[in-house]
C-alpha cells in the first residue's frame, strides 16, 4: 500500500521492519525516538541510531545499508513508558533536503508492506525530515508525518528532549562494586523509566550470555537469572524463568523477566526490568542466578551483573569467586532506602538451591520442584 503525507492506519503485526532511504549527494543519519506521552525521551537509550544500535531489550535495532538504515521492531515488548515511535532523516554536514531526488521509507509487517517516497521538492530550507510516527492507539498505528525540520540530528535529540553527549558531558563512567560494598542509585526523576538488571557474560573480548557457557568437561550451562521480592505491604515471591514466574512490569509485582534465552544467541544476555515508578512499593530485591543445566563452573562463566537506572551510572557486580561446586549464586540486594532510592550491595554467595538462600537472606517462602 503506498503512503501519502497525512496518511494513519493500523499495523498488522507486532514484528516490523522499517527501511529508510535517501538518494542524491550528501551524507545522512537515520534515528528512531521512543518517546512517552509527552513526546519526550524519557529514556535516553530509546534513541536508536548509529552511534546506538539496539535499545536495553534490544526491542529496536539498528542496521545500516547503502544510502540507507533498517530498524527491526518487536512492538509488543516495548516498555509501557514508550508510547511513540518516531522515525527521522537528517543531514550531516551542509546543505537542506530540498537538495535530495527522494526519501522512501517502507514498513513491513507481516505479509504486509506500506510504502512512502517524498522528493526534494516537498521541502526547502530544512535539515532534517520527521518521516512518520507510529503510536500506540487500540494496537499500533502508523502516521506518515512526512514533515520537514528545521535543525539537524543535534536539534532533533534536544526537541524530543534528550541529551547530547559530548567531550564535556560524558557519560558518567560505571561503578564497580567489591564484595559487601553498597552504593544508592541516583534518586530518580519525576519519570524514572525502567531500573534494568542484566545478566551478561564475557570470553576474552567476545561479549556473549550467561546461556551457553562451556565447561572444562564440555557439558553445557544453561544459567537462568531471577529474583525474590518483597514488597512493603508484606508480599513476596519470585520472578524466574523455572515455573513460568515471567512477573509483569505494569502491575504486581511491577518486575519482569525478558525471557529464557537457552540458545546463547542474544548478546544482549537477560534482563529483569523494575518499574521505576513503582520502587516506593518494595521493601527489598534479591537478584540472584543459577545453573539450571550444567556443571558449576563459574570461571569460565566470568559473569557480570549490570544494574541500570536512568540518571545513574550503570552499578557493575562481578561474579569473581570460583571454587565452589554450589549451583545458585545470590549476586546483589536491593533495598529501599527512603522510599524512592534504592541501594544496591554486592553479595555474591553461593547456595545448593533456591531453600537455602531463601533460609540465608529470611524471606520465607515455601518451595516446590519446578520445571521449564
């Protein structure tokens, strides 16, 4: 189906993929904002483009090609707080895009396909072009937007509210915590997005999963990461892949589980997703790993625990100690420290199973064997 400027209709699919395209003389970038009902970047690592190709999910990704970029879209697991896409082109360097021969843009979805092609001679002295939206309303829609904008890739990030990096604004450098030692997040912002745990591994410099790690006897490792909660109310439980315990991030127990990568093909490892909004709710969050399928053989694992929150610097939790044959490790404790804070402290420990650190750590709970 072609689309024309102003047109709105409804995708069919919750996987897409978006190709932008621009031919004629210069160089251009290709972004994609997720922003919240504000139209703002809420989150910052929701803007995808070359210098950002996947969101913490890797729920968008980017890819470049000739004159061109591709973003693959899994809707259905964007966070709640991203309530708009925002597809954009932009200039780099001199020039306007009434200097272009044609902007195509094409949205597959399913058997699908919708289509757009503007010329240079639908704009003039702009830099940039918002090419189309896509929203959520009933499902996901689509709005060709087609509309020039006056400032380049710089301005776009300051108009959707994000922050540009530069030489004098770094990124702040991350935290490394040694055992026993406690650091507070940032105190979040009157939106605080999603706190992101993540569970990755590290060969060498190859950057891989905590899913498909090889013992020195070769017998495959299937690590799961997972956490018990309780909540200031006096509620506990688990969120874990073992027993389908996945939670959910927009109500109880406001903590999700990604999925339960078992093939080692995503490198953007697991990730348990807290809802920032929400943390005045918690009491405490323990985040813990254990080998589901496998020999211990922590070394070769070299495991890394990244704690993630929005004006923060990431908190990083090392799974360094290796001689043990115990297959559960408890990694870091969450608490909260004044009701909108929470502290993170490094504890890797090791346990046999879920009974004994549960028992270590008082929470509680009552456990039955499960299975995937």
């Amino acid at each position: 189906m072609e689309m024309v400027r102003g047109f709105r209709g409804k995708i069919p699919a919750d996987i897409i993929a978006v190709d932008m395209n621009i031919s004629g003389d210069g160089v251009y970038d290709f972004s994609c904002f997720g922003v919240d009902s504000d139209e703002k970047l809420s989150d910052d690592r929701y803007m995808i483009f070359y210098n950002q190709t996947e969101s913490p999910g890797r729920e968008i990704t980017y890819t470049s090609s000739d004159n061109g970029a591709s973003f693959s879209v899994d809707l259905a697991s964007l966070p709640a707080s991203v309530a708009k896409l925002v597809f954009t082109a932009s200039i780099d360097g001199d020039g306007t895009m009434s200097q272009i021969a044609a902007h195509t843009l094409r949205i597959t979805a399913g058997s699908e396909e919708l289509a757009m092609t503007l010329s240079g001679s639908d704009f003039q002295d702009e830099r940039a072009i918002i090419s189309m939206e896509i929203y959520r309303k009933d499902g996901w829609r689509v709005n060709a937007v087609a509309s020039g904008f006056n400032g380049g890739l710089s301005e776009l990030l300051r108009h959707y509210g994000g922050e540009e990096m530069t030489d004098m604004n770094p990124k702040p450098a991350p935290v490394i915590l040694e055992k026993h030692q406690k650091v507070s997040l940032v105190k979040p912002s009157d939106k605080p997005g999603e706190i992101i745990i993540n569970l990755n591994w590290n060969r060498g410099s190859e950057r891989k999963r905590l899913l498909s790690v090889f013992s020195k006897k070769d017998g495959a490792i299937d690590l799961d990461l997972g956490c018990l909660y309780e909540m200031k109310d006096g509620r506990k439980g688990s969120v874990q892949a073992l027993g389908g315990n996945f939670g959910n991030l927009e109500a109880f127990p406001y903590i999700s589980l990604d999925a339960d990568d078992r093939t080692g093909d995503t490198a953007g490892g697991e990730n348990l997703r807290v809802n920032g909004a929400e943390i005045s709710r918690f009491r405490r969050i323990l985040v813990y790993t254990f080998i589901y399928a496998g020999l211990a053989n922590w070394q070769d694992a070299d495991g890394v625990a990244t704690v993630k929150c929005p004006g923060s610097p990431d908190i990083v939790v090392r799974l360094d100690e290796y001689n043990t044959a115990e297959s559960m490790c408890a990694i870091a404790m969450l608490e909260n420290e004044d009701g909108n804070t929470f502290s993170v402290e490094k504890l890797i420990r090791f346990f046999k199973g879920h009974s004994e650190m549960d028992e270590a750590y008082s929470w509680g709970l009552r456990w039955v064997k499960g299975r995937k």
